[in-house]
C-alpha cells in the first residue's frame, strides 16, 4: 500500500477533545451547558447501539444528553409533540431524531417540525437551502466529517477537482456544496453518469458515499488522488468462517490504496467523524443561540 491512511478514529478523537475543551470554556466563563436530546423511535437493533454511543460521547465531552425513547406504535401527533416540547426547552440546544423511522411516520413532516437552529443533523430544509446558497447553516454530520479531513490533509481545496459518487440528501448532495464552498470544481456522479470510470479519473478528491460494496476499483483513480469512502456494507466474509461478515466501503480498499495519495479505510474512517460532528454541531448551535463565538474549526 502506498497511500496515507487517513485515521477518522484519531481524528475523532482530536475534535472530540477540542469539542470538551470548549464545553468547559463554555461552563465556566457564561454558565451554560450544551444539551443534545435524540429522540429513538422503536426497537431498530442498529439505532439502539448508535444512539446509546451517541449518549456516551455527549457526556464524554461534558454536555447533557436527553434521551426520548418512544414505542414504535407511536403516532405522528405525540412525536411532533416531544419535537415541540424539545424546540421549546432553553436546556436542549440540538434535536436529533434517530432515522429510519416507522414506515406509519412522515420523516419529512417530522424533520420539518425540528427548529432549524437546533436541527443539529443538518436534515431541515431551512438548513438545506441555506447551505445551498452558501449561507451560514447546520451541516449534516457526514459530508462536514469528510470535509474536516480533507482541509487537514491538503491545507487549501480550492481548485481542487472533486467527484462525489452518489446523490443522497444526506451525503452526496451536501457534500457537494460543501466541496463548491471551499471553491473545488466538483462533479455529482450516481448510476446514470456516461462512462463512470473516466468522470473518476479526472478527480484529485473523490468521495464514494453510493451504498454498493467496493464499487469502486483502484483503475478508476488518478494516481495520487485522495479517497474519502463513506460506505458501510457488510458482506460475507467466508474467510472468516461459515456465516461470518465483514465490513467493507463503497470501494475496493487494497487496489485503491495502492494507487491514491490517502485514503480512509472502513471501519475506521469516516465512521466515528459522524458522532464528533454532531457533538460539534450541538456546540456550534449552543454559541448561536447565546450569541458567542462560533468553535473555530468545528463548522463548514
């Protein structure tokens, strides 16, 4: 492998620690404790462990975490309620409510309830718009992850050519504004783009957030380029034994690594960058709402 691994784990890490430095600034200098409340909705095995690790790392760093554990039969009216009573309590200053829900709820309805200044994933169409205009907004969790690792590792990206393989609302599409913002020429590819490989090619960053499992093979990167994978897939892994499974990225790590300049491996890149940025979203929503100044290097 020729590629500098980039270590999301240990870069976590340093936000997490300047995330808590600030929290205690915040206590001592003004008398204010962030408050992140994350509403769970259900019994989705996967949910209960993210948001139970999200609870941890929120008191980790000195904040209070509100937790909202509802039955999945809930109805639409008394979660919009818990969002209302959460909008309205001056101790919470970010909502998040743990997605997919319930196919009986209305994610958007839901989503739209949140108050914009608190919606610290980033989902809320206020938030959207404003970050699509380049205006000041919150930044979904992700895309803002992988753009803090990408100004770390090159300094400035502005002329940089960027390619982001996939068009969600929650990666994709943000990251890509993201990317224009920091003045990269960049270039939104998904399955319909003509000739994938060669739109690849031309990239000096390249981000993988489409959901298919090593899509992406080494031949399709500029030597040199910097690969930031945001897939989380898992598949069998026979190797390992009958019925084990592995997790693996949205492109093929061993022949990429040999070609790109830096890469972030799955599990350990991307990964933990979304839970430090939501504890920094929660500190920047925190500083908004009391009008102090903004964590520098914790927002887009």
């Amino acid at each position: 492998m020729t590629a500098q691994l980039i270590d999301g784990k240990a870069f976590a890490a340093r936000v997490r620690g300047q995330v808590a430095e600030h929290v205690a600034r915040l206590k001592q200098d003004h008398g204010i404790v962030p408050g992140l409340a994350v509403v769970l909705v259900g019994e989705d095995p996967a949910s209960q462990v993210y948001v139970r690790s999200k609870g941890k790392q929120t008191v980790e760093v000195g904040m209070t975490s509100f937790e909202h554990k509802l039955d999945a039969s809930v109805s639409e009216e008394e979660l919009i309620a818990v969002i209302d009573q959460l909008n309205a309590d001056p101790a919470v200053h970010g909502i998040l409510v743990q997605l997919p829900l319930p196919k009986h709820l209305n994610e958007d309805l839901v989503i739209g309830r949140i108050d914009p200044a608190k919606d610290v994933d980033g989902f809320h169409i206020s938030n959207v718009g404003l970050l699509g205009t380049g205006q000041k907004s919150m930044v979904p969790c992700t895309p803002l992850g992988c753009l803090m690792m990408l100004r770390d590792h090159f300094g400035s990206l502005s002329g940089c050519e960027a390619v982001v393989i996939g068009r969600s609302n929650i990666v994709g599409k943000p990251m890509a504004q993201l990317l224009l913002g920091d003045s990269c020429t960049v270039t939104i590819a998904h399955s319909r783009t003509r000739d994938l490989p060669e739109v690849v090619r031309r990239a000096d960053i390249v981000v993988a957030a489409v959901g298919r499992p090593e899509m992406v093979p080494g031949d399709w990167i500029k030597p040199g380029a910097v690969v930031i994978d945001v897939g989380i897939n898992r598949i069998a892994a026979p190797e390992k034994g009958a019925g084990k499974m592995k997790l693996v990225g949205d492109v093929d790590f061993s022949s990429c690594a040999e070609v790109a300049g830096a890469i972030t491996p799955v599990p350990g890149g991307v990964g933990p960058m979304t839970i430090a940025c939501l504890l920094a979203n929660t500190l920047t929503a925190t500083c908004r709402a009391n009008d102090l100044p903004e964590p520098e290097g914790l927002t887009a």
